[in-house]
C-alpha cells in the first residue's frame, strides 16, 4: 500500500530514500507525544523517534513495516536541535546513527518472541541494518 506524500518531507540518506513526518500520538505507538517516522521508500522498515524525551531514558525504534522484527534501541543523542525541531538534518543523522555497529538494545521482538538472548537480540539488530544500508 502506497503512503501518501501529502504532509510528508523526502530525505535520501546513503543513496536511500525516506519519506518522513511529525506527528503527535498518545497511548497508540512506543511513545506519547510528538514523534517522527521515518519510512523507506521500498516500504520495507521505518524508523521511530520521540522528540522531548529525557537524555538518560531515550530510545529509538528501527522495524521491519509489518511490526514482525524490531528492536528498542536505547540512549540515542538529540536529534532536535536547541529549539526542540526536527529539521532534515536531524533526520539524516537519525538514519545514520542506525547504522552505526554497537547499540544498546532495550527491547527485540523477532515474530512473536521477545524472550531473545542478548546474542540473539544483537543477530536481529544486525538483520535489521543490513536492510537500511
């Protein structure tokens, strides 16, 4: 199912597009409040971030479209800048910080199993960002 453009800004990252958008949402997703996603163009994964979360109880969410895998990441920097705004910077950033190789993982769910070993949380993070790359 296409995702309309309408309300919605475009960043490539890495030769990577991604259609993405703020919203504010409570008591529906990972986090109350305002939030951005991040979609790739191919529909396969997403990416969630709360903004005003506190410093030392962050996290970010990188997902497979159909909620089937995913992985909480904790302890992301700020991608807002001073003012509390989301710009398209902060949006590549966030792609980029995905990327990176050691993260924290607060939460992994892989099909129904979220009982996963911390190897086996680390396998699914891996899995994950071979698809964003």
């Amino acid at each position: 199912m296409a995702i309309s453009k309408k309300n919605k800004s475009k960043v490539s990252v890495d030769g990577k597009e991604y259609l993405w958008w703020v919203f504010d949402e409570y008591d529906q997703t990972e986090f109350d409040g305002i939030q951005i996603k991040a979609v790739s163009s191919d529909q396969t994964h997403f990416i969630k971030y709360g903004l005003q979360q506190s410093l030392n109880n962050s996290k970010l969410v990188l997902a497979l479209k159909n909620y089937t895998k995913l992985v909480h990441l904790s302890l992301p920097p700020k991608f807002e800048n001073n003012e509390g705004v989301i710009t398209k910077t902060g949006i590549n950033r966030m792609i980029k910080w995905c990327k990176k190789d050691v993260h924290h993982i607060e939460y992994a769910l892989d099909g129904s199993r979220n009982d996963l070993t911390e190897a086996e949380k680390q396998l699914l993070l891996k899995e994950l960002q071979k698809i964003i790359r």
